[in-house]
C-alpha cells in the first residue's frame, strides 16, 4: 500500500527509505510499549507485595496509608 | 465681477467638448453636483461621488501600501504591535498519510508556532504514545538518538503525572494513556529555529481525552542535542496513519 506524506500541504509518496524508516520506527514503539506494560505491571505487583509485608508487620491499612503520604 | 444666466451651455457640435477655462485658471463650481458631473476642481458634495476607487492619496497622507493602514488623524502609518502570520495550511486527506511535515523554517520570523486542530489517528482504541515529532535540518530530517523530553499531565479523573526521557529517536507527543482517536488539539512553539549558538528548547501544550474519556492536558519540553539550524518539523504517527480533516498550521510571529 502506498504510503503518504504531507509536505507542506502537497502529498507526495513516501520513498523507499521513509518506509524503512517507519517500519523501524513501529518496531522501537512496539517494543517501547511492551517496555512500559511490563514496568507498570510490575509497580503494581511491588505495590501489593510492600503492602501485604506492611501488614505481616502488624500494620494496619490506615497506618500504611499514613506512611505513603 | 460679471455675469451671465443661461439655462445651459454646450459644445458648439453635438457631442463635443465644453471647456471652461484653461490651464492654470480656477474653476469654482458653487452649486450642488447632478448626476454625470463632469471633473471641476471644488464644490463636489462627497456623496455624488459614486462609482470608481478614491486614490489612497486622496484620503490621506504617508505611503499607502499592503502594510500600513489609516489613521484616524488621515495618515498611512505602519500597523502597531506583533503579527500572527499564516504561513502554511495542511489539511490531511484520504487514508494513507501517516507524516506531515512543514518545511521553510528560517530566521524571518523569531517565533514560529504550529497548531493542530482536532488532529487524530485512524487505529480505534489506541491508547499509546504514538503521534511524534522530529526534526528537520539541512541534512533531512534527523532520526538519531538525540532527542530529550519532559511533561506534566494533568488528568480530570485519574490524577496528574509527568513523562519524559533523553537521547530517543524522536519526541512522543503524548504520554501513553492517551485515546488519540478523540482528537489532539495542540499548540507548539519553536523559537529562533535558525540560531546555531546553543541547543533550542521548543515547548507545546495539548488537550486530549485520556482511554476513560476523562479531560486531560499538558505542556512538555523538547530539545535536540545539537546546534543545528531547524528548517522544518516533522510529525508523524507510528503504526497507522492520520484521518482526513486533520488540520495543522504553521504560523510565523512578529
């Protein structure tokens, strides 16, 4: 499928190189993303595992929330 | 001082030439104007003039041009304060574009600014940062890891946060929880694209619905990790391409 570009308000075709470029550019964003998906899973799972540690401690919900803030 | 009274005077021939007076004389016409009148020197009501274009130089003094205006004091004078300049309208049409660019940036204009009005992305459900920005130099558009960037969001319903990185390929325009298919309006602002003294540090502010249709806004910094000379930007979306009616325009400020 052709691929457009918009150079200063005239489209023109993207060439060879551009589309390489974007191809490449989808990979890097796809791997940045998968990046950021796992490191917010893993702050959350952190988050649980502090809290749950907390509580093993004798700790109560109310505590912790005084000592997050 | 003597007089004559007559009920009319013409040429000698029908159709021909009246002439009163010559060169050099003064003709004072007291009465008031008719329709058809012909070219006397005082005496015409401004309102029998009806047809035709006022010379400039008739309604006022100074240089009358594209860029001045008229005073009320009847002077052409230059218009005061700054200037929004349009310079370049894109318009997105069909669906295979998926980059934009303006090119021309140069040091007419110290401040240049481009705004997206209700910009958005074909992929439904999109949630990821996938809209960026790049820029152009003498040596085309640059695609190296030099690119910082920092943010603050602000998020109606889910609270605010701050995004960022150094040395990327390109500038995210948005933080990742953005529901791009909405619609992104923005505003960037490059300034003194041409100077090559010291690195620039462009900055932009957006509005955006996040993935839950909360209001979301921001404003983050960008920079290139080099001097060079900025003669266009380069927007584009990753992974699928932008919808018709997209609107972006660069402006240049006086």
């Amino acid at each position: 499928m052709v691929q457009i570009k918009n150079v200063d308000g005239v489209e023109i075709e993207m060439s060879i190189k551009e589309i390489t470029q974007r191809e490449t550019d989808i990979v890097k964003v796809t791997a940045d993303k998968k990046a950021e998906d796992n490191a917010i899973v893993k702050k959350e799972t952190d988050k649980a595992s502090a809290n749950d540690k907390l509580k093993a401690l004798g700790l109560t919900d109310d505590e912790i929330e005084a000592i997050k803030s | 001082m003597s007089e004559i009274k007559v009920d009319a005077i013409g040429p000698r021939v029908d159709s021909g030439t009246l002439t009163i007076g010559a060169a050099g004389d003064t003709v004072n016409i007291a009465g008031t104007a008719g329709t058809g009148f012909p070219t006397p020197t005082t005496g015409i009501a401004a309102s029998a003039i009806t047809t035709g274009t006022m010379a400039t130089a008739r309604l006022g003094s100074g240089t009358a041009s594209s860029s001045t205006f008229l005073r009320g004091d009847q002077t052409y004078a230059e218009a005061g304060g700054g200037a929004v300049n349009l310079i370049t309208t894109i318009t997105v049409s069909g669906t295979s574009t998926s980059s934009i660019e303006f090119t021309g940036l140069d040091n007419s204009y110290k401040m240049y600014m481009i705004d997206f009005t209700n910009f958005k992305q074909t992929r439904a459900g999109s949630t990821g940062a996938s809209m960026y920005l790049r820029i152009i130099t003498s040596g085309g558009t640059q695609t190296g890891s030099n690119y910082d960037h920092a943010g603050l969001r602000i998020i109606g319903s889910a609270g605010n946060g701050t995004w960022g990185n150094t040395g990327q390929t390109a500038v995210p325009l948005t933080p990742s929880n953005v529901k791009i298919e909405e619609g992104f309006n923005a505003r960037f602002f490059i300034a003194d694209p041409s100077q090559t003294t010291n690195r620039k540090y462009c900055w932009y502010n957006f509005a955006a619905p996040d993935p839950s249709g909360a209001l979301m806004t921001g404003v983050a910094v960008w920079s290139y990790q080099a001097n060079d000379a900025f003669t266009g930007i380069h927007y584009y979306t990753s992974g699928d391409n932008f919808t018709a009616g997209s609107v972006a325009k660069l402006y240049g400020v006086t």
